[in-house]
C-alpha cells in the first residue's frame, strides 16, 4: 500500500498583502503531477486547509475544483482530510456526504452521541480493488479540553489515551496484514519550529512515546518544517509553501509505502515554489548599500524580497519607498518588508552608562539620563538632533513649570 502525506496548505493565505492564488493553483498542479506518478492508493491532508476559518469564495470554489479534479483523474484514490486550528470544523466538513460520493472522507469535528466522542467516526478504512488494506485513524484538531479526561489528568496523557482507544477499536477491526496509520494536527514536543511564530512554542505538546507500537506511521500537520519526530514513522509533511521569510527551506508532500503491517520506505517529493522568498543582502548592510544590492537585483525570476538593513543613528521615515524605488519597472519584484538590525558597538560601556541608585539619578541632568539610556538600548551614542530636541522638551517644561508656580 502506498499513501501521499501533505498537510497545510493554508490556501488563501496572502503575502504581505500580496494575493497567492496563482501559487496555490501551481501547487495543485504540481500536485496532479506527483499523484499521476506515484499512483497512491490514499492521499491524506492532515490539517490547515485554509488559512482562514472563513476563506473567500474564490478560494473554496478553488478547492472544491482542484480536488474534484484530482479524484475524477485517479480513479480509486482514496483521500482523507483533516481539520486543523486555522479551518472551520463546520465549513470543513460541511459538503462531506457530497465529497463521499467522489472517494473523499472530511473530519472537521468529533461526532458525539450521548455525550461521548464516536470513535467509530474517525476510524477509516483504505480500500484497494474493493478489499480493505489499512485503516487510518483520522483525528482532526482537537483543542485539549476536547480530549476526555483521564486518571492521570494532563494534555499530553488525554492525547494518549485517546489515540490508544483509537488504535485498540482499529487493531480489533483489521485483519492480518492491514497497517493502522493515526493522523494528528498537533505539536510534537522538540519539534523544529523554524519559521513559526514564536508563541507556538508554548503550545501545549505531546511527546513521541505517545504512540503505538502498533501504528505503522503517524501522519502529522501544524508544523511548517518537514521533518520526523523521533521514530522515522512519526512525521510532519510540512506545509507546501513557505508562509513567511523564515520559512526559507524546502517544502514538500510525503510518499510513504507499507509491507503488511509495517512501514516500508518513506520519502519527499519538494514543491517548487513558484515565487521565491529572498532576503536580501544575506547579512545586514547599510541602507545605501541594500538600495544598491535591490537596483543590481535580476528581475528574471518572480520574488518577494526583504530587505535587510544594518541601522544606525535616526533613519529616513519614507525608507520603504526609497527602497522599493529601486525595483522600478522590475515587475517580477516584490518588496515586503524591511528587517532593520541595530548597529552593535564592537565594546559595549554599558556600566559606565548604568544609573545604579536614586542619589546618583539626582545628580545627573535629564539629558544625561536620557543619552545614557539611549546608548544602552541602541549601543551608539545619541545622535546630536535628537540631543537638541531633547534640550527643548526639557527647556519647555521647565519654563512651564515656574509659570505654575508663579
């Protein structure tokens, strides 16, 4: 048995404003390609179909066409598709009895019946040439008070419990032969989270051990950087486009193959972006430096660009237009943002700036006060103009505060 493993696609996802449609179209036909070629029995979405719990219409029927292509091109193909955190549970799976009838089974959001979760509901079987040869357990998103409590009450052990109850009303339904393969949009405790924004480290995450020795492979999304977690049968596919500038390494869909109950080989298929994401210079230069470096950049490849500045002193307050000036008439450009790093002094004096008591505050002027927190913050001195206007503020306030007086 052979599955393709993709995850967040977070399409309608825009660019710094910049509109992305086109790159997602290229995606799916990238994708189209890769199914033709490897010829997959399923393919399984694990999470963040959407960027947006409420996409635009172009976006859905985008989906809805692109999909309905793929499964009306590969006869057989089989695809699951998960909810993640950035996808509407309800939107998600709202056509899902439509999409049946195309081979496609949608997982926005547990079914309860009684109060209790339908484990049945989220055990799916992998049909080939009408026989069952796997099963997938195809759990969606699940924010952590979703999970049901367990003895040992914590996220991680609910997660466990969960999927083990999962696994055991699987294994009892498989026959010899047949692999169980678990889907999770979740965060791995020591993932790589390159690229992502800094308080997804917070997140609640679970740890490898979590998981059968009896699932052949455990299909994940949520975390943009391809990799395995521990076991080379615990992976994230990744998501198919870089979603910021940080996210400049390859990304890519998953092809894996299965012997009996086992995982066989695993490898990655890379996506090539349509649009590159570049950071330009490499290491921080001086402003006049980069608008140099954007004027001398080749326009024969589609880009977004960030620039990136090495400043000192006060800057230009128009910097963003001065330097996307540079890509005049280069329409392949894109100009996104500005990363500005501070100078660093080579020997920083930050003891001698420091103001260690309330005597010694006392005694100093506020100017002084000012230019010493302004060299510790910024390591540079103060520049002269803003010395000057803060000699007037302190001027002007003392003048006001005699007139009160008075």
């Amino acid at each position: 048995m052979k599955i393709l493993h993709t995850s967040d696609w977070h399409l309608g996802q825009s660019f710094y404003n910049f509109n992305r449609e086109e790159e997602f179209r290229e995606f799916f036909c990238q994708l189209r390609t890769i199914i033709k070629k490897e010829q997959p029995d399923a393919m399984l979405v694990s999470g963040d179909i959407f960027d947006v719990a409420t996409p635009s219409n172009a976006i859905v029927t985008m989906y809805n066409k692109e999909l309905l292509r793929i499964q009306q091109e590969n006869e057989g193909l089989q695809t699951i598709i998960t909810a993640g955190n950035h996808d509407s549970p309800s939107r998600l799976a709202s056509a899902g009895i439509l999409w049946k009838e195309f081979g496609v089974t949608v997982i926005g959001t547990p079914v309860r019946k009684k109060g209790e979760i339908d484990m049945q509901q989220m055990i799916v079987p992998i049909y080939e040439n009408g026989q069952i040869s796997g099963w997938v357990l195809a759990v969606p998103y699940m924010h952590s008070s979703s999970y049901p409590a367990t003895e040992n009450d914590c996220y991680s052990e609910r997660v466990r419990a969960f999927y083990n109850r999962l696994f055991n009303i699987a294994n009892e339904m498989r026959t010899s032969g047949q692999p169980i393969i678990a889907m999770g949009h979740l965060t791995m405790t020591n993932s790589d989270l390159t690229g992502h924004d800094v308080a997804i480290g917070a997140m609640d995450s679970v740890p490898v051990d979590i998981w059968d020795d009896g699932i052949a492979y455990v299909a994940l999304g949520h975390i943009h950087h391809a990799q395995h977690i521990g076991a080379d049968n615990v992976r994230y596919s990744g998501s198919v486009l870089p979603m910021s500038f940080d996210e400049n390494y390859p990304h890519s869909v998953t092809i894996v193959e299965f012997e009996k109950e086992r995982m066989s080989t695993v490898r990655k298929i890379e996506i090539n972006p349509p649009i590159a994401i570049c950071t330009i210079p490499e290491k921080p230069a001086p402003f006049e430096e980069v608008k140099e470096v954007l004027s001398n950049y080749p326009d024969d490849k589609p880009a977004y660009l960030r620039a990136n500045i090495l400043s000192e002193g006060v800057m230009p307050t128009d910097m963003f237009d001065e330097a996307n000036s540079c890509l005049k008439d280069k329409t392949k450009l894109r100009l996104c943002r500005l990363l500005q790093v501070r100078k660093q002094q080579e020997t920083p004096e930050e003891d001698g700036n420091m103001i260690h008591s309330l005597d010694e505050l006392r005694k100093i002027s506020p100017i002084e006060v000012a230019k010493r927190s302004y060299k510790i913050k910024r390591q540079e001195e103060m520049p002269e103009e803003l010395i000057e206007c803060m000699k007037e503020a302190v001027e002007e306030g003392a003048t006001e505060t005699k007139e009160d007086e008075q």
